[in-house]
C-alpha cells in the first residue's frame, strides 16, 4: 500500500487548529501550528520544522536529503527517528525563514492543543 495523496486532497491541508503535526510512523514531533501557512501548491505547508532555531535544525525531529527521484534535483525531508519519507522543502517560503516545507498529510499525525 503506497502512504500517498495528492495536491489538494490532504487531511491536514486545510487545518487550521492550534495544535502539532507528529510522524504518523514513530510519533516524533515535527511541525507546530504556529509555521503552518497556505502556500497554494496543496500540500500542508509550513516555513519551519519544530525545535528549529534560524537554520539550525540539529533539535528538530527532520534530516534534509537531496532527490532525484522526480527528475530533477530537490530536497527530500524525512523525520530523523524512523526515516519515514514526510515530503520536500523549498527555498521559497515567507519571511524570515524563506523555506516551503510541503508535507504529505499521510505522513502527519494531528494533536490539538489543550489550551
């Protein structure tokens, strides 16, 4: 079974409650809420992973790998604890971190916030 959907058909795509986006494979925490934007290419967006200070990634839940695998070279992001695939990150995102995290709703686990 292929953990996959396409634009515009993601669970989490539209969701706008506070809350926190976890791996669906390992529960790791990997995005908040508060990064969440819509950026119009349908997949759930967000401008930085959870833990992230400025570019500095080494306490948040996401390693960064190149891809080729589309026909030209992106970057491929993947939850640091299970190696699960999440989707891809560009350097076309809003101020101040300029980055597009796209990420599959499939592999997402929501939890709202309590407060």
């Amino acid at each position: 079974m292929s953990l996959t959907c396409h634009p515009f058909t993601g669970i989490y795509l539209n969701n706008s409650d506070p809350g926190m986006c976890y791996c669906v494979c390992c529960n790791a925490l990997l995005f908040s809420s508060k990064k969440k934007y819509d950026s119009g290419t349908g997949w759930p967006s967000f401008s930085e992973a959870f833990g992230a200070c400025g570019t500095d990634e080494c306490n948040t839940n996401i390693l960064r790998h190149p891809d080729i695998s589309l026909g030209s070279t992106s970057t491929e992001v993947i939850c640091k604890q299970c190696n699960a695939h999440l989707g891809h990150v560009f350097d076309d995102g809003p101020r101040p971190s300029g980055q597009r995290f796209c990420i599959n709703s499939v592999s997402l686990t929501f939890k709202p916030s309590l407060d």
